[in-house]
C-alpha cells in the first residue's frame, strides 16, 4: 500500500466534506475546491477523516493512489488555512506596485510589465520589493508565482531577477580580465 496513499486526511472543524460518486467537493471558511478523482480511485468519510483506497494493485493505481491524497490533502489545507508563495525582487530600479487588483512589475525592460492574477489569487506587496501570492488552491499559487517569476529569472552573475523568498542562487565568477600577453 502506498505510504501517502494509506495516511487519513484529518478534516479541521468548519470543513464540510461532500463526495458525490468521483466528485469530491471541499467547503470551508476561506472558499469552496471541487476535483473528480479517477475511476479506480476511492475517496470514502469516516467521522472526521477521509480515506483514500484504490480498487487494484497496478502500478498505474498505485500511483494515482498517493497522487489523488496528496491532492485531496491540499484541498482541505486550502480551504481551511489558504497556500501563500513569497516572491522577492533584488536589482536596482526593481519594484513592484499594486495598481488595482493587478500588480505593476519595473524589472529593467522599457516598460513596465502588468500582471493580472486570475480569480480567487490575491497579490499583496506589503513593500516594492517582496510579493505575497495568496490563495485557497495550492496549485495556482505555485503557478501564479512561477509566471511572476518568470518574468525576470534571477540570473547567475548579480543575482538580480524574481525569485522565491529564500531561494539560493548558485553564482558565477564573472570575466576572468585582460591575459598577459
């Protein structure tokens, strides 16, 4: 059996859990998550928890099996306590600016770059430099952070660029001089 597959998925008090068929539906204080899990994969209430089971042992189910908990897992966190992803703008003249619901990125280009998250994704800038991308699904946070992101990779020589807060960027020495000739 999987080791993440088998683990229950703990539902936090105010989480309201429905399964219809292969559709599970996840509502809770910050907003409501809907996924339909596959065929050969069940997803059953017990009390406060839910259990994941799959139907055979191919390695094909079993894969899914760990894949569709962890999902499911991240549907419950997401609705119960929200998924935020820090982003930090190092470089001189790099800022970011909220300008509505969108957000205005100065990353060194002739224009400014606008970014407008898509719904149920906030994005605060609580100062020009660092960016808090918040929201209830997991997997849109990471993307909206990744596209911000990719705007401006931080690149290896300056460090200069978007990246995720606490990210390392492995350095470059930079040219080596005039050689002695």
């Amino acid at each position: 059996m999987s080791r993440v597959g088998k683990a229950p998925i703990p539902i936090p008090p105010g989480v309201e859990v429905k399964i219809n068929d292969q559709q599970v539906t996840v509502k809770g204080p910050k907003g409501t998550l809907e996924r339909v899990v596959h065929t050969k994969i069940k997803v059953e209430q017990v009390e406060q928890e839910l259990i994941v089971t799959r139907e055979n042992d191919e390695r094909a189910t079993r894969a899914l099996h760990g894949l569709t908990r962890s999902l499911v897992n991240n549907m419950v966190v997401g609705v119960a306590d929200g998924y935020s992803k820090a982003l930090e703008i190092v470089g001189v003249g790099y800022r970011a600016a909220p300008k509505g619901r969108s957000i205005e990125l100065s990353l060194g280009f002739s224009h400014p770059v606008i970014y407008d998250p898509p719904e149920g994704i906030e994005i605060e800038v609580p100062n020009p430099t660092y960016l808090v991308v918040r929201g209830i699904d997991k997997e849109v946070v990471g993307q909206v952070a990744a596209e911000i992101r990719k705007f401006r990779p931080p690149e290896p020589y300056k460090g200069k660029g978007v990246r995720y807060e606490g990210e390392r960027i492995i350095r470059k020495a930079g040219k080596a001089g005039a050689a002695a000739g």
